[in-house]
C-alpha cells in the first residue's frame, strides 16, 4: 500500500504544485518505512514550484509510534530502532525548510510529537477548526525531535517553546492563528490553501524565502537538528523513558475502552 499519494496540479500562474497526502495506517504514524516514502515522494516531484502536505484521514500524523518503541525496547533495541526513525525525520524537516519551494501544509486533527516538525517548517500553513499540535514529549519521556527545540523557538521564542514542552499543552487550532503557526483556519483546509498558492507569485515568493533562510539559519537549524537527535538517542534507552512511555499506552488504553 501506498502510505503517500502524489498529485500534480497546474497553477493558474502557470507554476506547478505536487501534493502529497499522508495515506498511512494509525494515524499517520512517523514509522521507517512511511518516513521513507515521504523522502521518495518528495524527491518525485523535485520539479514543482510547491509542495502541500495534508493528509486522507482525520488526523494529520500521530507522530512516532510509541508502541513500536516499547516493542524494541524489549527487544533490547531502542537505540536502534531510533536510528531508523529520528534522523530520518530531522532530515525532512531540514529539507523542507531548506528547499527553494514554498511549502504548504493543509492539516487536520492531532498534529503531535515529531509531525509537527513538517508545520514548523512550512510556509504557509492552513488548519482545520479541530486540527490541533501537541508535544507529548514531557509525558513519554522522550527528547524533543521534528524541530520542536531546533525550529518552534525561532518561530514563537524559546520562552514559550520550552513551557509549552514542559507542560505538554495542547495548542488548539485558533492558538496556533494567534501564535504566527497558522495563517488560516477552515474547513476544508486543502482546497483554501490552494486557492492561496494559486494567487501568489511563486516566484517573488520563492525569491522571500531564499533570503529569510540564508545559510546562516540554516545551519543553526541543522546543527539544533542534530542535537535533537542525539539527546533523542541518549533518553530511549533509559528505565524512566521505557516507565514514561508504558504510562503513556496505558493511558490510551483506558481513553478506548
């Protein structure tokens, strides 16, 4: 099956855009092989002038798999089923950000844990009234990844990034408006962030966001990348990751039945 789904549009510029649609199970999960067919489909449609994430299912993305984690945790293999996760991950965010095309993200539901990291690093992004972003990090234990240290502090300030993590708050869709996260909210968000991409100059566009992302930024946001992923790598296999991450399943448990 495939886990994202590409479609090129004609723009009324005469510019193209490629949107990928998240099409896998559980929500979305950031699993290896939905992470790497997120990399395939990008590098499929090099030649659009922007890309659009959005998602066929309620919920943009669940973020990691928790589940799959404890499973190789007692495996004895966190840190290495990790690898096959995070660094893939930041490696996406960082393209996004760094890729001479305006992205957009259309999304829907739970934003949460590393997904959000594809928000963080949009251009232009465009909500639903119930879509919301939550860490999550704090309550599992893992270490921040997807940008939520590297990139959400440059966007909102350190300040209010860290209390937001710390206190594992849900920041509803209209918050995320308010916050500079967002630049609209509507059902639905797809076709309304089109509409948006087919009234911009591309090009002019394009032309602001080489120039807000100089080398510079970008390679403070790689180094913070990186630094995510090592803390990331240092946390998943210790005792009191594996106690945050149970409770955490427990909780959904109890929330299901």
């Amino acid at each position: 099956m495939s886990k994202v789904l590409v479609e090129t549009r004609a723009l009324e510029s005469g510019s193209t855009a490629a949107i990928l649609t998240f099409n896998a199970p559980r929500a979305n999960a950031l699993e290896p092989e939905f992470l790497a067919q997120i990399t395939r489909a990008l590098d499929s449609v090099a030649g659009a002038d922007a890309v659009v994430l959005t998602s066929s299912g309620r919920n943009f993305s669940s973020g990691g798999d928790v589940g799959a984690f404890v499973r190789a945790f007692e495996d004895g293999t966190p840190v290495d089923y990790a690898r096959q996760v995070v660094p893939p991950l930041q490696k996406l965010v960082y393209r996004l950000a760094a890729s001479d095309q305006i992205v957009g993200l259309a999304g829907t539901g739970a934003i949460t844990g590393g997904s959000a990291g594809f928000l963080f690093a949009a251009d232009l992004v465009v909500l639903s009234p119930g879509a919301f972003i939550q860490p999550y990090y704090a309550e599992v234990g893992f270490a921040p990844d997807g940008g939520w240290a590297a990139l959400l502090p440059l966007i909102i300030g350190p300040a209010h990034a860290l209390r937001l993590q710390i206190a594992n708050r849900r920041i509803e869709a209209r918050e995320a408006l308010v916050l500079g996260l967002a630049q609209d909210i509507i059902d639905p968000p797809l076709e309304t962030l089109m509409g948006q991409l087919n009234r911009l100059d591309l090009g002019a566009a394009r032309c602001a966001k080489r120039l807000i992302w100089t080398e510079a930024r970008l390679a403070q946001l790689s180094e913070g990348l990186e630094a995510e992923t090592q803390a990331f790598l240092a946390r998943i296999a210790l005792p009191e990751t594996r106690d945050g991450m149970g409770r955490f399943l427990d909780t959904l448990a109890r929330e299901k039945a």
